[in-house]
C-alpha cells in the first residue's frame, strides 16, 4: 500500500520542494496551503510534472481549519502516513523590541500549528504503528547554538524542538518524530543572499520522512547529522 504525506505550508519554497521529492520518491502528497488559489496553482504546476500532489486548504494558526482538514482526508479514506510541519514565519525583532502580535503569530503558527497538525494526524498513526513526523525547525531554536537571529522566531522554534523530543517520547513503536535544520535558504524566507537552493534545504527533511524502521526518533538533524538541541 502506498504512504501518503502531508506537507504544510508548501505552496512555495522548501515545502513546494519537499512535496517535489516526496512525491518523486513515490509517495501521494497533500500539498497543505493557507491560501486555497496559491495551494492549487502550485499541486497542478507538480502534477503536470507527473506526480501525485493533491491541495488541500489548511491554515495551521486555525483550530476549525486543522479539524476541517483532518474531516475532508477522512472522508475521502486518506490516511495520513507522513506529516511534514513545514509552515512557518519569521517575525523580525529582539526579545524587548518585537511587537506583542509578531511573539503572538509566531508562537501560533510556529509551535502550535505544529502541535495541532500532530493532535490531527499523530494518532492515527499510532494506531496503525507506523508514522513520520518531520518538524521544519531552524538552529535558530538551538539552545547550543546561542538562540540566533530574532526572538520570537528563535523562541518558538526552541518550543518547537521541544515538542519533537515530547511527542517522541510518547508515541510507540515505528512512528517516528524528528526535527530538521534545512540550513539558509533561498526563499521568501530566506533571501536571496542564502547560500542554499530549495533542492538542498529539503533533502534532510525528506530524509527523515522516509526513514526506515531502524531509523533514530527525537532527534535534531541537519545535513542527515545529528546535532546539539
């Protein structure tokens, strides 16, 4: 039977590539887009590539729009396989400087539109004993690398790594949770001063969501290496 996998946030940049190669790698991908035009302009430019992307609308700062979502791959007999928490913002900012909103939207998109996508989609993988989680976080959010870069954006990825450790030390047997560090890449995100293309930043992350049943859990991964939290 084939794995089906779910990527958020992919209507453009490291998500859109990450759908690229999952989908090249033989799994049916549900692009997860906030935007439902920007979501289906990007799944038809993949398929008329020849591969299985379908969109789905999904706003990851919204309870009702993770719940619907969750309803309508249901109802159509989708189970997902792989969750790749891969939307994102990068508010700008010091801890005393940022706006109250940009620690808000941060934390909402950042960690909990991570934490609902898992409550939606986790348990059914835990109840077939197999699952991949693949949390899209940054070194920013490493505590062994100093917190980089603005604070609500460092912040909420630190809650982030901290969820993938507490998810995975609750889930058993082959669903597996991981976070990775795509590096600086060239997207809206990351400018156009990155020093890595889209192809790169997803190849950690595509990794990790087709590990095999040997592979690690609760681990921080940057170039297929494990690094510090």
């Amino acid at each position: 039977m084939g794995r089906t996998a779910l990527v958020t946030g992919a209507n453009r940049g490291i998500g859109l590539e990450v759908c690229r190669q999952l989908a090249r790698a033989g799994l049916d991908v549900v692009l997860g887009a906030r935007d439902p035009a920007a979501g289906a302009e990007a799944a038809a430019s993949l398929a008329a590539e020849g591969l299985r992307v379908r969109p789905q609308v999904l706003d990851v700062a919204s309870d009702a729009s993770v719940e619907s979502c969750a309803g309508r791959l249901r109802a159509e007999g989708t189970e997902v396989d792989v969750l790749v928490n891969n939307a994102g913002v990068y508010p700008e900012g010091t801890v005393l400087s940022a706006a109250w909103e940009d620690f808000r939207l941060a934390v909402e998109v950042n960690f909990l539109g991570a934490l609902r996508t898992s409550r939606a989609f986790v348990p059914a993988m835990v109840r077939k004993g197999h699952g991949r989680v693949v949390n899209v976080s940054s070194g920013y959010g490493s505590f062994a690398e100093g917190l980089d870069g603005p604070a609500a954006y460092a912040l909420s990825k630190a809650a982030l790594n901290a969820l993938t450790v507490k998810l995975a030390s609750e889930v058993p047997g082959d669903v597996k949770v991981n976070a990775a560090c795509p590096g600086w890449v060239r997207t809206r995100m990351g400018g156009a001063g990155a020093t890595r293309g889209v192809e790169k930043g997803a190849e950690t992350i595509v990794w990790l969501a087709t590990l095999p049943a040997g592979g690690p859990s609760g681990g921080f991964f940057r170039d297929r290496r494990r690094i510090a939290w």
